[in-house]
C-alpha cells in the first residue's frame, strides 16, 4: 500500500534537482499495482498535499473495479469534504471514463474532469484552452452519458442494466484472483493481491546471468524478460521499469482483462516460459 514516506522521499529528491513540484497525481484504485486506498491513506495523501501545497490530479477512472474483500473506494472530494476546512478549500481535479469500469468499452474514449476550488484566473484559462479543441465523439459522450445516467430502480430496462452489470464486474473479479493465485505459484514470481482495477503488477526473480545478459543487449532486465516472452510465447506485459520501482526489483505488468478460457491459457504459457527463462540462465 502507499508509503507516505516514499512520497517525502520522491518530493524531496525532485526538489533537491530544482524540480518545482506543482501538483501529485493519484490513480485509485492503481494502475499498475492493482491496489485500493483506504480512506486512511486518502487522509494522508490529502493532508501531504496541503502541506506542500500540491494540486490534487484524482484519477478514479477504476472506481468500479473493486474486487477485495474489506475493500472500497472513497473519493477525494469526499474525503475531503469531510476532513472540513481548510482541506475542503483546496485545489482537486477528478476524472471518470466510460473507458474502465464495468462498460470497459477501450475502444469508445469519453471521460469528464472535475475542477473544485480551481483559481479563477486558471480556471478562465482552462476553459478557454477546452473551447478551442475538437469535442469528444457523439458516441463517447452518448457512452459516458450512459455510465452516470444508468438506469434507476423501477424503470423498465433497470433490471437488465444491473445483472448485466454485476455480471461483469462478478467476472472482473474472478479473473483478479486468478491471476494473483496463479502467478503466486510460478517459481520466483510474487503478485500482491488485485483489489482493484484492471492490472497485476507481479514482482519477478531474475538470476545474475539474466541481469549480465540484459546490461549486454542494451536494455533494462525487466526489458529484457518482457522482450523475451513476447518473442517466445507472444504474450505482451509492460515491463516495471516504465512505472517505477525499487532499485533491484523487478516487475511486469499484465491485464485480468482477457476472457477467462483465454487467461487460464496464457498463464499456463507464461509458467512455462518463465521456469525455461530461470533455467536458461541459472
């Protein structure tokens, strides 16, 4: 889960280079790492921002993909609403996307930003700035419209909507815990669990040899692996290097987003070219 430390940590090292830290940006529940907040954590998040003086950017683009037991997602604005003043006085961008969630449609972009507490004079800028850009497709918007208009309880087309909608999400969260079980018993893979989202963000072992044969092509280890599966098994995962990580650790990500026959397949491909890859190199 977040480390507010990391967050001092990541603040001051971006200073300490002449970095002007403006603004922090929040995924949750996260990509790549599949985690929730808790309203704790929100709490801190919120009260580090006021101190250093951060616009909040609040990505919630996931906040239906809540899969974990005990798990739930809580708004910025909320939060911070309830925290009361002076926390409910600051700067807070929050975005939606018909694109995650249980439409899941990737392929219809349409979304909508949020601006509380803005600065007047920022705010007339930013809306100039949007005026003069092409608007969203008749079908992304007619797409978001259906995501915060959904039907209602009593209206005729309420109970499809919401077996429908539980269907997929009840999916979305089978294929988390199998993801996360599955990767867990592949040899040198550890994977948190999916509370959420749409991604695992497992942290692999690589043997020395590995490491010296990646500093040799040029690339990254976890580049170096993922360049490898694709070309062996044509599975794709986004190596951890792209995101962030610990220095010596090493990590991928992959989506739960396959349909379930066509996930249980590609693990069974992965498990083995991952036990192939150790052996090759141990």
């Amino acid at each position: 889960s977040l480390d507010l430390g990391e967050l001092e940590r990541a603040l001051k090292d971006a200073r300490d280079n002449q970095v002007h830290v403006r603004a922090i940006v929040v995924i949750n529940p996260g990509n790549p790492t599949g985690q929730v907040l808790t309203r704790d954590k929100i709490v801190d998040i919120i009260k580090f921002a006021y101190r250093e003086k951060l616009f909040i950017f609040a990505d919630e683009v996931y906040q239906h993909n809540i899969y974990a037991e005990g798990s739930k997602f809580h708004s910025f604005k909320k939060v911070m609403n309830e925290l009361g003043d002076p926390y409910n006085q600051m700067e807070l961008a929050s975005f939606m996307t018909c694109s995650k969630g249980y439409m899941g449609e990737c392929g219809i972009r349409g979304g909508y930003a949020e601006v509380v507490n803005m600065d007047p004079k920022v705010m007339y800028m930013l809306e100039k700035s949007i005026s003069a850009k092409c608007c969203p497709s008749v079908i992304g918007q007619a797409c978001m419209d259906a995501v915060v208009n959904p039907p209602r309880p009593g209206e005729e087309s309420y109970e499809t909507w919401h077996h429908q909608v539980q269907g997929a999400l009840t999916s979305l969260k089978r294929r988390a815990e199998l993801v996360a079980s599955t990767l867990n018993a592949i040899p040198g893979i550890r994977c948190n669990p999916v509370q959420g989202a749409m991604y695992a963000f497992p942290q692999i072992e690589l043997p020395a040899a590995a490491v010296k044969a990646a500093a040799e092509a040029g690339q990254a280890p976890d580049v170096f692996y993922a360049f490898s599966l694709l070309e062996a098994t044509g599975i794709c995962v986004i190596p951890g290097s792209g995101f962030g990580q610990a220095p010596g650790t090493y990590h991928f990500r992959t989506t739960i987003l396959a349909q379930e026959d066509v996930i249980i397949e590609m693990l069974a491909r992965l498990k083995q070219f991952h036990i192939q890859f150790l052996n090759k190199f141990s």
